[in-house]
C-alpha cells in the first residue's frame, strides 16, 4: 500500500467502508467503527500538540527575515487568504443549499454502528489554550533569538515540531484510510453514504473552479502593479501548478515555483525570499476548500452556517496552519480543533471533513503555490519602485551637494 498515493488510497478506504457497511456482517462493521472512535480520539489528542509544534517555530522563524520585505510578504499572503475565505464562504452559501436540496443529502451524524468499546484520549489543553500559548511562546523565542542570540529553546521547538510532523507522517496519514473506511461504513449502515457522495462529487467542481477563478483575481490584482499579462503569467506557472498537483505539499514544490516565478521575471532576490516563505504562510486555495466544505458539511447535518461564526475561523485558519503546508494533508489535521472549538463540528463530522478535504487536497496545494508567484510579483513591483525611488532621492541628494559646492 505504500507504493499507493495517499488519494488512491483514500478511494479504496471510503470503497471499502461503503462495502463493509452494506453488504459484510454487523460486527466487521462495528470492529472497523471501533477503530474510528479510537483514532478519531487521538487525532484529538494531538491537535493541540501540532498547533504548538507548528505555530511557535514558525513565528519563531519569521523573525530571522528582513523587516520591510517580510512585513509585506506576511502582510499580502495573509490579507489573500483571509479573503479566498470570505469569498469561497459567501459563494458556498449562496450554491451549496441548491446542491445539498437536489441531492437531498442526510445527516452525517446518523448512527448507523457503535463501537465495541470506547476509549477516551483527552488532549492536554484545549485548542484555545494551545493558540494563545503558541503565540506567547513564538514570539518569546523571537526576542530571545534576535534580541538575546540564543538559540535553545528555537532549536528545542524544532525538534519538537520534527516529532509532530513525524508523528502525522508515520502514523496519522497511512492509517487515515482505515479511519474514513469506518466513517463510511457507518454512513452507509445509516443509508447515507451514496446521498452524500453524490452532493460532494458537484461541491468539489465548485471547488476547483474557485480555486481557478482566485487565481485570476490574484494576477489580474499583480498585473495592476507589473502591467503584465496575467495569463501570460499563470501560464508560466503552470509547472508549479502541476508539480503540486503531484506532491500535494507546497514545500516540496518549491524548486519549481522558484524557477517559475524567476521565468515570470520576478529579481532572483525577491523569489529567493518570497517563494520560500510564502509556501509556509499563503494557504487562500486551502482555505477554499476548507471553507466550502464546512459549509457543505454543516448544511448536510441540518444547520446553518453563519458568517459571524465563519469570520472567526477564516482569520485563525490563517495562523493555525502556519507550516502546515510542508505536509500533505497538514492543513486539515492543524484545522481540527478550529472546527470542533468555532463552528462545533462533531467528531463524525470532523472524520467526514478529512475525507474530504484529503480527496482534492493537491488542486488546494497547486492553489497555494500558483499564487505564491502573484504575490512575488506584486512584492516585486514594491520592491522596484522603493529601489527606484531610493535611487533617484540619492541623485537628488548628489546634485544638491554639487550644487552646493
């Protein structure tokens, strides 16, 4: 199996828990189910530890940069996905109640098996608690690292987060299958299985068409600034669209994005910096996803999404999933405890929402990476201009002492 992509494998897991929940005996069922409940109570668990893990070195980290440069590259990729968000939840409102009335989909809670036993892995500290202390803590190291040049507590967190991300690289990810086999084999126990598969099959084309759409929007807004061609410009992207597509992993892509964005004509100065980083920190085609799909799934369950809830959780999908990128399917395990705390997803609903997002992860990632060359372009552009205008107060300056000479 692991010679089987992630997405091949989440096919054959959600085809074999339809199967089991259909056709093989009630306790195949319940034996699979019972390794859902103990899964899903560790995906808890460690949420809390991803969040520290991901968020306090990566606000760490950020601090090592040159300030104008980094301020607005932060600046722009957090500005761009916080409106994707916006933007993909008030399309999602406005098509995905249609689609869910013509597909007349059930409620994803349903209880269709139950579990042979329970066991209960609570986490450590909630994910409010683990935010504000990630924050507190990442900013602390950046003081003591700029400010004071030590580097223990840094190269501790870094540790840690090798740790975490080896945990979700080694365990989480290859026994998710399992765990979407028996969110499914429950759904389909329940009758509901086929509804709600055939209302995601239309909300992933919707999906996938905003995630185009943003694209444009992003190199028209950066063809403002460079008077460039903006199709001109994403066709060159293309390569790092498709390697994404491949890798489903924004840091593994970055070589090609680099040579892409450089082909773009952005200064090799400005890539070597803003690619990098925002391959870390822009996430507006995961935060597309995450967004319509919550949307669908809470529609789905009988309830209403409402932006005051929505708002929220857009701007702290934006911090939450710091680095996440480097990690395929990173940004929905770091995005669990934002829908469980902000919009109160269930843990059936949490199951349904990995599934998912992990089927087009790599169209979010192809997203992410596309765009990370708009706002290399645009910082670019910045960049320019400041290097122009310093140029021409120096000669200004130059002139003036000739003169005064």
């Amino acid at each position: 199996m692991k010679k089987i992509g992630l997405l091949p494998r989440l096919i054959i897991g959600i085809i074999a828990g339809i199967l089991i929940g259909m056709f093989f005996p009630e306790w195949v069922g319940r034996l699979l189910y019972t390794f859902t409940g103990i899964f899903g109570g560790l995906l808890g668990y460690i949420v809390p530890l991803i969040i520290l893990g991901f968020i306090i070195p990566g606000i760490a980290e950020l601090g090592a940069k040159a300030g104008k440069l980094l301020a607005g590259t932060a600046g722009i990729a957090y500005l761009s996905t916080v409106s994707a968000g916006i933007v993909a939840f008030l399309i999602s409102i406005a098509i995905i109640p249609r689609i869910i009335a013509d597909g007349a989909a059930g409620d994803p809670d349903a209880v269709g098996l139950t579990p042979f036993i329970e066991l209960s892995i609570p986490p450590i500290m909630g994910v409010m608690t683990a935010l504000v202390t990630a924050f507190i803590f990442g900013l602390g190291i950046n003081h003591l690292r700029h400010e004071k040049a030590q580097e223990t507590l840094f190269k501790f967190m870094e540790e840690f987060r090798a740790i975490i991300i080896g945990v979700i690289n080694k365990v989480i990810i290859p026994f998710l299958p399992i765990h979407i086999a028996g969110i499914f084999a429950d759904m389909a126990a329940s009758g509901e299985a086929f509804q709600t598969m055939q209302v995601f099959g239309q909300v992933f084309i919707m999906i996938i068409l905003m995630h185009l759409g943003y694209i444009v929007i992003q190199y028209s807004i950066a063809a403002t600034r460079t008077g460039r061609n903006p199709f001109l410009a994403i066709k060159t992207m293309i390569p790092a669209y498709t390697t994404a597509l491949g890798t489903m992993s924004s840091a593994a892509t970055i070589p090609v994005t680099l040579r892409s964005a450089k082909n773009n004509g952005v200064s090799e100065r400005v890539a070597d910096f803003v690619i990098p980083l925002s391959a870390t920190i822009h996430l507006a085609g995961s935060t597309i996803t995450l967004v319509a799909c919550s949307v669908a799934v809470l529609i789905i369950g009988d309830q209403t999404p409402q932006f005051i809830n929505f708002l929220p959780f857009i701007l702290m999908l934006g911090v939450t999933m710091v680095a996440a990128p480097g990690v395929p399917g990173g940004a929905i395990i770091a995005a669990l405890g934002l829908l469980s705390t902000i919009l109160g997803f269930t843990e059936a609903q949490q199951g349904l929402m990995i599934a998912l997002y992990m089927a087009q992860d790599s169209f979010g990632t192809a997203c992410n990476v596309t765009g990370d060359g708009a706002i290399a372009l645009m910082i670019d552009s910045f960049s320019d201009k400041t290097a122009e205008t310093t140029a021409t107060a120096a000669a200004a300056e130059g002139e003036s002492i000739k003169i005064k000479a």
